[in-house]
C-alpha cells in the first residue's frame, strides 16, 4: 500500500543539487578543499532557500515531539520504570523485564494469536477480495456495478466501535443468532464466554470490514489489464471463467504477491480495535483472543504493569522493524516502485 | 437453424450467469449494510419486545421512545458532537497545511538536504517506540491528558499522507515553476498561488482521509480522557454500551423504566448515520485516493 517513488523524483533533480547531496552524505569522500567547497556550496543554497526550509519546521518539529522523542523511550524496558522518578531517573535492570515476560505463557499465547489471526486475516481477505472483484468485473457496466461497490466500501466508514456494538446484537443472549439457533431447534450459544468460536468470528468481522476496501484495490487492479487480450480470448472461444482462469488471475498475481508481502510486514501489529471492542474486552476469551496490542495496553493501563507493557512493546517494535526491512527488501526485488524506500 | 439455436442456448447460458453473478453480488452487498439494519431497527423498537424477542431486522412495535429519550435532554450527544466537530475541522485544517508544505519541500529537487529530510520524514513509518513510551511522555511529559489538544496533536501528521501529497505535487508541470519564479514570486506564493489550486484532488483526498480519522477515532479518547464532557463521539458509544450508568447518569430517567438497549443503539445512530451518509457520498475521493497508492 505504501510507495516512496524515488526513482522518478530523483530523475528530476537538477544537476547541482543532487551533486550537493551526494556529497552531503559522504563528505569526507572528497579531498578535503573539495568538500570544504561543497559545503560552502550547501550552505549558500540553505541561505537562498531559506524560506522553503522554513515550510519544513511545523513538520520537523511535530515529528521530533511525537515521533522521535517518544522512539528514546524505548529504554524504559530495561528499566524498573517508576513515575516519581521518570524514565531517565528509573534504575537500569537490564533484561528483567524480558526474563519476566518470557518466563510468562502469555508471550507465546499473544505471539501465536497475533501471527496466527492476522495469517489468517490476510489469506481469507485475499482470496474473498480477489473473487468479488472478478464478479464486479464481469458486471461492471451495469447499472447496478456503483450500487454494489458503495454498499461494498460501506463498512470501511464504520469505526470498531459501532462494529462492536452490532456483532454484540448478533452475539448476545437475546441477540439475532441464538434467536436463529433457537428458531431452528438448536440451543443457545454463550459467544462471550466460548473462546474456541472467536477466531472464526473474529476472521468474519475483520473480512466484513475490510473486503470492500480490498476488492476495489483489486477491481482496479483488473481495469488496468490490457482489455485487448480478453477480446482476442473471446476470438478465440474463450468463454468467461475461461478467460477469469487464464488472463485474470495470472495478471492479478503480482499485484497480490505485492499486497500480501506488505501486510506480512505488518503481521505482528494487531488491529488493536478489532480486539479490543468486538470481543468487548471479555477476559474469558482472551485465550484466543489475547494479541500483543491489547496485551499492552491491559498491562499499562489495567494492571500498571509498565515493565511487562514496555517489554511487550519493544518486542513488538524490534520483530516489527525487522519484518518490515525483509518484507520490503522482496517487494523492492520484484517491483522497485511499490517498495517503500 | 440449428446455429441459431445455439447462439441463444449461449445468450441464455450467458444471461443465467449474469444472473448468478448478480445474486451474489447483491448478497455480499447486503450483508454489508445488515448489521447497520439492526442497530436501525432496534433503536426504532420498544424496550420489552427486545428484552422478549431479541434483536429483529424490522421492529415489531414501531416506536420512536429511545429518540424522543434521548433528544429530550440531549446535553451529553450535543456535546460530544461539538468535541468531535472542532477536533475533526482544527486537526484536518492544520494536519493538512503542515502535511502539504511538507509534501512541497519534499516534492522540489532543489531542496537542500532533500534526503535527509526524507529519511528523517519516511523513517517514521518503519519505527516507532510503541504505546508505553508515547504513552508516559503524553501523560508525563505534555500533561495533555483530558484537553482537546491531545485529541488533536497526534494525528497531525501522517507520513503516509505526505507521501502521497509529496508524489502528486512532483507529477506538477515543471513550466508553473519556472513561470512563477521569473514573476519573482516568493516559497510561500508559489505554494498558495499555484501549487494548492493545482492540486486539489489529492488535497480534497487526503483531506477527507484526515477527516475520517479523525471522526471515528476513539483510540486517543480511550488512552487519555477521563473527563465526561471530553468525550469525542465514538469514546462516548463505547462508554455508554460497557457502562449503562453512563445513560442513567441522565437527570430525568426517575420513575421510567431505563430503555437501556435501545437508547444504545439510537444513540449509535445518531452518532454514525450522518457522517456515514456524507462519506458514502464522497466515497469517489476515497477510492480515488487507495487507488492512487495501492496500484503500480
């Protein structure tokens, strides 16, 4: 989803200033007169573009206060953090906290819950979105395609929370899938108290929210092939599935190996509102629903367990980090333009 | 003759498919607006036959009570709809006049130390210290807990957006540019003048992005604000439905049986049905803009 087209905008640096740059990132490269020069050079190019650098301060600034401070604060887990003392004030403890984490069940439970929904987010997306935009396709003209994809897209202009509030009337005792149950001469299901159902509940909500966004990421995707090669199938007798089989989707694969790649490098960031709102923060269904985001957000703001929170989360940082230089270091292999830098 | 006959067994075959195609179209399509039928129609019920029959797609005894309960003393709506109102209409106008002069550092060529402050910009989006230190310098270091600002701040700035501002800005004819500054006009002309009056369909994009964020977000709302009369809309959804006192904190509920459920969902409504309305209308702009960044 992300793209940072540097190629493109690289081609359009003037000359000199690309020369500036070049030098600025290894200045000491050059003999020394030389990069004495460009640095001159720099500098009289900072003081002509003055009030352009300044368009840049608001920015710079905002991400040194929320971004690049809070990132320093990762230390506080080898910390025993406390707030009279603050998070330089707090004494060292090295590996404590991770040792206490560890040593815990939970840190397999919340890595295998997230790794293991999230898979199974990205395979049932995929495959769920890749089908309605085949279908979309084939009645793209009708009058009836706009209907479909607006009630499609519907569910990503919903917040969790409402989601929440919905699968709650569908799931609850009086709600409308035990009356369904009921209805049908079955009996009653305790959802909130049953964890073994909540990865399929959990697959289905996060689908209903995300499929429409998806099959039009993939709609497009099929509108952008080449029409003149399903005129020459239909020439040559190809009927509709046919040419689904053998155009579609050999075509969509590059895009959907691009897409999957790039959300495998977000595989261990839950979405904390799924978790958090659709189960309604049941503490019987945390067995399988228990994921490292609300791991540490319950132990920061439930149990005020900083050590635990903060280990979680650097866990999370250091493997995420990782997975997203791998991740994109494939993508850039087979497509340099949707790769991320 | 017997041509014939085959051409329309295929117009048939053709139709029946189509047909096919339509069914589960539409089926998939509802499935997507039912949930949001139900809340429709149990706020519209009457408390017993909920608390009787469960929740139904069609009321069985249409009343309008929850909204009339509501709407009577509609202090706590009003007032997280104007939280959510001034935080959505200040973040969107800040976040996207800081995130587009950014975008048009980025986007010029000649822009000194250009890649540093890419990298410095786009390194964000790879690496961030997690929930626990942002948590204790917001509540620590900026003591923003329980002000609007701290609705506001955060997400001023979203990398992401830049990137698709910065990439749009740079696809701008290179001629505007050159015109501009043989006028002798100055950064700050140049951008009001001639870059934003170019480019407002990724602005209009970007904006409503900022916009939905903002709206339907409850996440800030859950971290740091305590006080009632902070609550953005969506924190207020959530608090009424796991804390039913927060609807009997009601001063005129004495006497009445509490319609707890449907007051619940009538306020669901009230709180997403007009904006859910505006941005299923504006809903090109979306997906112009995932287009724009999901494709090639």
């Amino acid at each position: 989803m992300l793209r940072l087209k540097k190629s493109s905008s690289e081609s359009l640096s003037a000359g000199a200033s690309a020369g500036a740059a070049n030098q600025l990132a290894a200045p000491h490269l050059g003999a020394a007169s030389a990069a004495h020069n460009s640095r001159n050079q720099l500098w009289r190019q900072v003081r002509r573009k003055w009030s352009r650098l300044l368009m840049a301060v608001p920015g710079i600034v905002w991400l040194l206060i929320f971004s690049y401070i809070p990132m320093f604060g990762v230390i506080i887990a080898f910390k025993d953090f406390r707030f009279d003392k603050g998070i330089l004030g707090s004494d060292w403890v090295g590996f404590d906290n991770f040792r206490f984490l560890f040593g815990t069940r939970d840190a397999l439970r919340i890595t295998f819950n997230t790794l293991f929904l999230n898979a199974v987010f990205i395979v049932t997306d995929t495959v769920a979105a890749i089908a309605v935009a085949i279908l979309l396709y084939q009645v793209q003209r009708h009058f009836l395609s706009r209907f479909y994809q607006a009630t499609l897209f519907f569910p990503y202009f919903i917040s969790w929370v409402i989601v929440g509030i919905f699968v709650f009337a569908l799931l609850s005792q009086g709600g409308v899938v035990n009356n369904l149950l009921v209805g049908v001469g079955l009996p009653k299901v305790q959802w909130y108290s049953s964890p073994q159902y909540w990865p399929g509940i959990l697959t289905l909500a996060h689908l209903w929210k995300s499929v429409g966004f998806w099959s039009l990421v993939y709609f497009a995707g099929i509108l952008a092939i080449n029409p003149e090669l399903y005129e020459a199938a239909a020439v040559d007798g190809a009927n509709a599935w046919r040419r689904v089989l053998h155009i579609t989707l050999p075509l969509l694969v590059p895009l959907m190996i691009i897409n999957v790649l790039l959300s495998i490098g977000r595989i261990f960031y839950a979405d904390f509102g799924l978790f958090f709102f659709v189960t309604r923060g049941e503490g019987l269904l945390l067995p399988t629903t228990d994921v490292i985001d609300t791991y540490v957000y319950r132990a920061l703001t439930k149990s005020a367990n900083i050590g635990m929170a903060s280990a979680a989360g650097f866990y999370q940082a250091i493997v995420g980090f990782t997975l997203v230089l791998v991740t994109n270091w494939v993508v850039r292999r087979i497509n340099p333009e949707r790769s991320l830098f | 003759m017997l041509r014939a006959q085959k051409l329309t067994a295929n117009r048939v075959k053709r139709n029946v498919g189509q047909f096919i195609i339509h069914v589960v179209l539409l089926s998939v399509g509802l499935m997507c607006v039912l949930p949001l039928l139900v809340i429709l129609s149990a706020s519209f019920s009457d408390e017993l036959d909920i608390a009787r029959y469960g929740y139904t797609l069609i009321p069985r005894n249409f009343t309008t009570f929850a909204y009339d309960y509501l709407l009577r003393v509609p202090i706590q709506i009003v007032r997280a709809y104007g939280v959510t109102t001034i935080v959505t209409f200040v973040g969107t106008g800040i976040g996207l006049l800081m995130m587009s002069l950014m975008a048009y550092v980025l986007s010029r060529p000649d822009t000194p130390f250009r890649k540093p402050l890419s990298f410095f910009v786009f390194f964000t989006m790879l690496f961030n210290g997690g929930l626990v230190p942002f948590y204790i310098w917001i509540t620590q270091g900026l003591r923003l807990q329980d002000t609007l600002w701290v609705l506001i701040l955060p997400y001023l700035f979203v990398p992401w957006f830049v990137l698709l501002l910065r990439t749009y800005f740079a696809g701008l004819p290179e001629e505007i540019f050159d015109s501009a500054k043989v006028d002798g006009a100055g950064e700050w002309r140049i951008f009001f003048q001639f870059v934003v009056p170019l480019s407002t369909p990724a602005l209009a994009t970007v904006g409503l992005f900022c916009i939905l964020q903002y709206w339907n977000d409850w996440w800030l709302a859950l971290l740091f604000i305590n006080r009632q009369e902070m609550q953005p809309l969506q924190y207020m959804l959530h608090s009424i439905m796991t804390n039913s006192r927060a609807i009997m904190a009601n001063p005129q509920t004495t006497g009445i049986p509490l319609p707890v459920n449907t007051v619940r969902m009538a306020m669901a409504v009230l709180a997403t049905g007009p904006a859910a309305l505006v941005f299923l209308l504006l809903q090109r702009y979306f997906i112009h803009g995932l287009t724009v960044g999901a494709l090639k």
